[in-house]
C-alpha cells in the first residue's frame, strides 16, 4: 500500500471487498461473464458428452490439445475458472438478497407511510365534492381488495404489491436451491453403463458394468442390489426413412434377490425406477453368435459377441477374442444386419433391421496380449504382432475353415445398452425450478403502488404512486374514485 | 391419408409464400409511393430534393398488405396443421416443421401486436423475413412426413418446443424493435427523422416495447428451458449435460436475465438495453441455426 492512501486496514478492506462483490454491477458482469464462459464448451469437444472426439483431438493436434488440457476446455463445465464465476455470482446473489429478505420482512409488517401533504402533485390525482363519509367506504374498498392500510386524521394511505418483492425474493433463492441441488446429485450420485445381450441378465454390481463413475460422496457399496433380466427387445423402422420408430424393451427385474419378478417395459421416454435410481434404455446393437473350434475340433469358444454400431443403418464392428485355442485365435469382424455394397474394402449396412445379415471376419494367429496385464478393448484387437489367416464373409450358418480351425457364424441377438443414473439431487432442483417460475411469474407482473384518499370538509382527493410506472394504476384509481360516488 | 394431408400441407405453405410475396409487395409500394414527388412550382424554387411522405396516399395498399399478412397467416396455419395431421402428431419434429411453425409464431406475434400497437410499418421486414424462413424451409430443410424417433415421442415435446417456439417468435420480434430504436436513434442524433420513418412510433415506445415483450416471454422461456430439463431427465438420463443446444439456450436465458437485471435494477435505458437485447437475440438465433445444422449433440433432429 503506497504512503498516499489511508490505512484502511484488513477488516476495511474486506467490507470494501464484500460491498464490491455483492453489488449489483458486479452481479451483472459475473453474470454475463457466466455466459460468455459457458462457449467454449459447445464447440470444443467435451470429455462428459464425447470422450472419443477429446481423444481424437489428442490424436490429430496434441499441441494444442496439450494447450486446451492446461486451460480445461476439455472440461468447461466443471473447471476451475468457470467453477470461479458461479461461485462468486452465487456469493455475490445471496450477499445481495439476504440483507434485502430481511429488509422486506421488516416493510411487510410496517404500515403504509404517511398521507402526503400535496397530494395534487402525485399520480393520476382526482378531487372532487362528496358527502364525508367517503372514508368509510373507502377503507371498505382497500380491505375487498387487500391493500394493507394505515388510517390517519382524515385520510387513509393504502399500499399493496409487496408480491413483487417476495416473488423476486424467492426466485433468487430458488436459484440457489437448485445449486445446492445440482452439487448434491453430483456428490451423491453415479452413472454406469452396461451392455446386456437379450437373454442375459444385469446385476447392479460394479463387475457387471463396462463403464462406472461415483459422485465423490458415494461408494460402490451403496448400490442397490436390484437386477435385470432382458426377456425381449424389438426395434421398429421406418421402411422409406430407415429411422427408428419404436424401441419396446421387455424385461423381469427384482429389487433384491429375495423378492418376486416382476415383468415390465422399458422405453426411451420411460426409463425403470429403483428408488433414486433409474435404469434408461440408451442405445441397441447386434451381438452375432458364433463357435470357434481350434484345429482337432474342440470348441474354443462359443457365445454371443456384442459388436458396436457405427452408423444409423447399425453397420458394427467388433473383435472376437479366443485365448483358449492353440495358438490363439482373433477375429476382427463387422456385422451387417441387412448387407447392401460389398467389396474388397468392406462393405454396407443399408437397414438397421436384420433382413439379409452377413459377418465379414477377418482371421488372426499369435499371441493376442491378454496375459501381460495392459488393459485392452474388447472391441478392437491389436494385429501388430499377429500372423493373418485369412478373410471370409459368412451369412448365419455358415462357416469358415483354416488350418488352425474354423469359427461359424450361428446366428445373432440384439443387446441393449443400459444406463443406470442415480441422482438424489435432483427433486431438490426441480423444486427449486418450480418456484424459481412462480417467484418470477410474481415478481414480473405484480406491482407495488400505494393509494391515497384525503377527505378534509367533504372535499375529497385520491391520488396515487406506482413503481417503475406500471400501467393500471390510472384504471385501479378510477375504479375506486367511482365506488366513493365520484360522478363519471 | 397421411401422404395426401402430407401434399395438402405442401400447397398451403406454398400459397402461403405466395401471398407473404405479395404482402411484401404491397407493403414496399406503402412505402415507395407515398413519397410525394416534388412539383413543378417548387423545383422552380430550386428545391427539387425535398421529398415529403404522405401517407394517406397510401393507406389502401398498407390495408392491403396487412389483408395479406393475415391470409398468408391463415393459409400458413392450414400447412402446419396439415403437417400434424399428417404426420399423427404436433408439426414440430424435425428443422423444416420448426421453421415453419416458427414462422407461423412470428406472424402470430406481429398480428397480437398490430392489435395494441400501430406496428404496420414493421409489415415490410416480417413479410420479408416469413418469406425467406418459408424458402429456406422447403427448399434445403425439406424432409417428407414422417413418425418421430423414439426419443421424441413424449408429451413434452408438445410442452417443450411449443414453449421454445413461442418464446423465439417474441425474442426475435423484441429484436427487430430494438434494432429499429437503434437506427431511429442514430437518424435522430444526425438531425431529424427522414420523412418516411416520421410516422414511426416514437424512440421511447420502442424502447418500452422491446422491454414488454422480453419482460413478457422470459418466463415463458425459463419454462421452455426447464421442461426440456424434466424431458431430458426422461430421456437421455440426465437433466443438464451442457449438449451444444442446452449451453445455448442456458446463454440466451443469462444473456435476456441480465437485460431484465440492467433495466430493471441499474436503469438501463436507450441504446445501451437496446444493444444488450439484440445481443441475447443473437445467442437465440445462433443456437436455432448453428446447433441445427452444424451442430453436433443430442438436439440434432434436423435430418441434415
């Protein structure tokens, strides 16, 4: 601090600090600051939305990813500077509406202010000759309309609006509720995905799940231990558009082990509920079934394979891992359900539904990997190391023989991909949404005003003062001038 | 039956683009002919460039084109209402029956407002701008008739989109007013108005108008933005994943509740609201077009 400035000490400094921060000007530029900060995240790849695309950036340009990475604009929404300005415009909203909650409770219980002298000089004024017992019709009137009064000698001063205040009172705090709420179901919370094959069964515990994430204030021991068995699933298409038209899935779930099946259908719009945990339908493919025999005849292998789509028309690929043939086996495959072009380099899906299906394959031998502990996909196989066998498309049924073995394609079966989300938060942000609404609703079209009527020798005068200006009140003072008998 | 409501639908928004040509048609002859050439004795005088507008010259070709307005309107409504017979369901599921639903809104919104206020010289540009959303829409939006995906056969979409629609036709005039306060202000700072914009409303009209409507549609908006919330929840297992269209909308909504905060609570007035305005119009018209057709994310129904 230069020697010019008074010594304002730390406690000064702070109230400065505080009266800064919770002015309105500052709310406001937090506020579009809050805006401004949320863009870059709709053109940058997200790792919450599409972590393939973040990962790809890092492929094609790892020196800006890098630079992105540093600055967390992989992560917008839950980085440190945009965490920064919420923060802070939140501090800033409750410093500004506690102190002004307070404020307006003590005004909701204090009586109107005194009658002004000049009444002439306020609003739409009226004066005109009456009988004297204005006063009493008039407090009659502001009581039928729920005006809040203050009688004095000869006049009565009438106010009513303080809806509008309570109205944006309860918005701003509705808007923390919903904070509150937000950060509660991302504590509290967990999201998971798993791929089930029609016919199998889902058990909601860690190992049944290929993707899992935990709120930091939750563990894989609080899970619930209802499961899933996935009876039946159609999928309906639109024969001209190819797009899908219905996704009916039929399944038998158990809240425990111990209680009875029960058998119900899941949509995409009407996800299973398990108390604050829900299970969605999210997403469908084909798992192709096949059996692979190694060179004498034993099968290494047999089961459905789930493949993954890559297109709307569900064009799939996939790796079909056999570590129990000697010398062990790989298989790259893709899985069209309704086979249109087909050529050296692959081929197309030109329906989603499975009315021609074919299982292009491609053969491999060596040693696949899967014992020197580096985690890998179940979806790709890594052929650096390995010897090719051969290529072979197959329709269901069909088999394809090498001097190692033979694989057949048997059939297919579709898997469903469920997620299950537990979110406790969000009931607390739905509430607070409501009456976020209601507050708003309240606060934009209700107006505070205050009426006067004066009766002094049978000369009467009403007159009135609105904020903001709203419009009505011209109508509100005619309305009552007529019901104290002033002639039109 | 649902391909020949499909081919209904086509002709009345077609004879609708028609007749929105011909309302901008009567609308700029409004305009062009109500200037008053100079006559002969004044040019005598050496003042040939004062022109002077008159109005009452024209007032049969502006009740004209506001009779167009109002059939194109109506012809407009017919399409969009065979649209959703047509395809079983409310006409919004996809980018073509959005735009012309929203233009049909927007119209909508212009004719509430030609009832209170005297908005007729705004005729030109809405008749222009309906007619350019329409083009747009039948010519590289077009897609047939068709069932939703699965994803959109809630409830909320009639709730969600009806509201965001509503919500974007009044944004979107409050826009167009604050831009003409703009100009009208910069004109008027130079000196006087020009002849032909002297019959439009006042600049603090305009001023107080804009305000109205956003003041009027934000909570209508903030509804939007919550039920697609509750509708996401539904669908796609969460209620906010800041998808491209979900940070959009979240930006318009900041953007309008600083407008409402500026003018409200620090006094905003004039040029200032009115560029605060049209900046959250923007973020608005940027989420319909960027999301939409270059957009990736969940809200991409466009068929693009």
């Amino acid at each position: 601090m230069s020697q010019n400035t008074p010594e304002i000490g730390t406690v000064g400094l702070l109230r400065f600090m505080w009266r800064q921060l919770t002015s309105m000007r500052t709310a406001l530029v937090l506020l579009l600051m809050l805006g401004v900060a949320a863009i870059p995240g709709s053109f940058i790849p997200q790792r919450t939305q599409n972590p393939i695309a973040v990962s790809d950036f890092f492929a094609t340009s790892p020196t800006r990813a890098m630079w992105y990475e540093r600055f967390s604009l992989f992560d917008v929404y839950s980085s440190p500077w945009f965490s920064a300005i919420y923060i802070l415009l939140f501090i800033s909203l409750i410093g500004c509406v506690l102190p002004r909650t307070f404020e307006h409770y003590k005004a909701s219980r204090a009586l109107p202010p005194v009658t002004p002298k000049n009444l002439s000089r306020m609003e739409h004024h009226t004066e005109w000759k009456g009988t004297g017992d204005e006063l009493e019709i008039a407090r009659a009137w502001f009581k039928k309309n729920r005006f809040r009064i203050r009688e004095l000698d000869g006049s009565i001063s009438a106010e009513k609006g303080f809806t509008r205040e309570t109205g944006n009172l309860f918005f701003h705090l509705a808007l923390v509720l919903i904070l509150l709420g937000v950060s509660f179901g991302s504590l509290f919370g967990m999201r998971g995905d798993a791929i089930v094959n029609v016919g199998e069964r889902f058990i909601n515990t860690p190992t049944t799940f290929d993707s899992l994430s935990f709120g930091k204030l939750f563990n894989e021991k609080s899970l619930p231990p209802f499961s899933i068995e996935v009876d039946k699933f159609v999928a309906k298409y639109n024969p001209v558009t190819n797009a899908p038209e219905d996704y009916t899935l039929s399944v038998t779930v158990k809240d425990t082990p111990e209680s009875a099946p029960v058998k119900k259908t899941v949509k995409v719009n009407s996800p299973l509920t398990f108390g604050s945990t829900r299970v969605y339908l999210q997403a469908n493919g084909y798992s192709p079934i096949v059996t692979v025999r190694d060179s004498i005849g034993n099968v290494a292998f047999q089961g459905p394979v789930p493949f993954l789509p890559q297109d709307s028309n569900l064009t799939s690929t996939g790796a079909i891992k056999v570590p129990d043939a000697i010398p062990q086996l790989g298989f790259v495959g893709s899985f069209f359900p309704t086979i249109g072009r087909a050529d050296e380099g692959g081929g197309i899906s030109v329906y989603p539904e499975a009315l021609d299906p074919q299982l292009f394959l491609g053969a491999w031998t060596g040693d696949l990997g899967l014992d020197n502990g580096r985690p890998q996909s179940v979806y790709r196989i890594d052929t650096d190391s390995l010897t090719k066998i051969g290529l072979k498309s197959l329709a269901p049924g069909e088999t394809y023989e090498f001097a190692e073995g033979s694989i057949t394609f048997e059939t297919y079966i579709p898997w469903v991909n469920l997620q299950v989300v537990r979110d406790p938060g969000k009931s607390y942000a739905l509430l607070g949404s409501i009456v976020a609404i209601l507050g708003l609703l309240a606060s934009l079209f209700t107006r505070r005003r205050r009426i006067w009527v004066s009766v002094t020798k049978k000369n009467i005068q009403v007159a009135g003062l609105a904020k903001n200006s709203a419009p009505g009140l011209e109508n509100e003072i005619a309305q009552l001038a007529r019901a104290l008998g002033r002639a039109e | 039956m649902s391909t020949t409501w499909a081919y209904i639908s086509n002709y009345f928004v077609y004879s609708s683009m028609g007749v929105f040509a011909l309302a901008f048609i009567a609308h700029a002859y409004e305009t062009a002919f109500a200037v008053r050439a100079p006559h002969l004795a004044d040019s005598a005088k050496g003042n040939l460039r004062t022109k002077t507008f008159d109005y009452s010259r024209t007032e049969k070709i502006a009740r004209i084109a506001t009779a167009m307005v109002i059939l194109g309107f109506l012809l407009l409504l017919a399409g969009v209402v065979g649209r959703g017979i047509s395809a079983g369901r409310v006409p919004w599921g996809n980018m073509y029956e959005f735009s012309i639903t929203g233009a049909l809104a927007f119209t909508t919104a212009y004719l509430g407002a030609l009832r209170k206020y005297d908005l007729r010289w705004l005729g030109l540009f809405v008749s222009l701008s309906v007619l350019l959303t329409l083009g747009t829409a039948v010519t590289v939006l077009y897609v047939p008739s068709a069932p939703l995906v699965p994803a959109l056969k809630s409830p909320w979409l009639v709730i969600h989109v009806s509201t965001a629609i509503i919500s974007g036709g009044v944004f979107l005039l409050a826009n167009v007013i604050a831009g003409a306060f703009l100009f009208l202000d910069s004109m008027e700072k130079k000196g006087e108005r020009a002849p032909w914009a002297k019959r439009l409303p006042s600049l603090d009209t305009l001023d107080q108008l804009s305000y109205r409507l956003v003041a009027f549609v934000f909570p209508l908006w903030t509804f939007s933005v919550i039920a697609g919330a509750i509708w996401a929840e539904s669908a796609w297992g969460r209620y906010w994943g800041w998808d491209p269209k979900e940070t959009w909308a979240f930006i318009t909504w900041v953007a309008y509740a600083a407008y409402l905060h500026a003018r409200v609570t620090v006094g905003w007035r004039g040029r200032r609201a009115a560029w605060l305005c049209i900046f959250a119009g923007s973020t608005f018209l940027f989420n319909y077009i960027y999301v939409n057709i270059w957009g990736t994310g969940k809200h991409t129904y466009s068929g693009l």
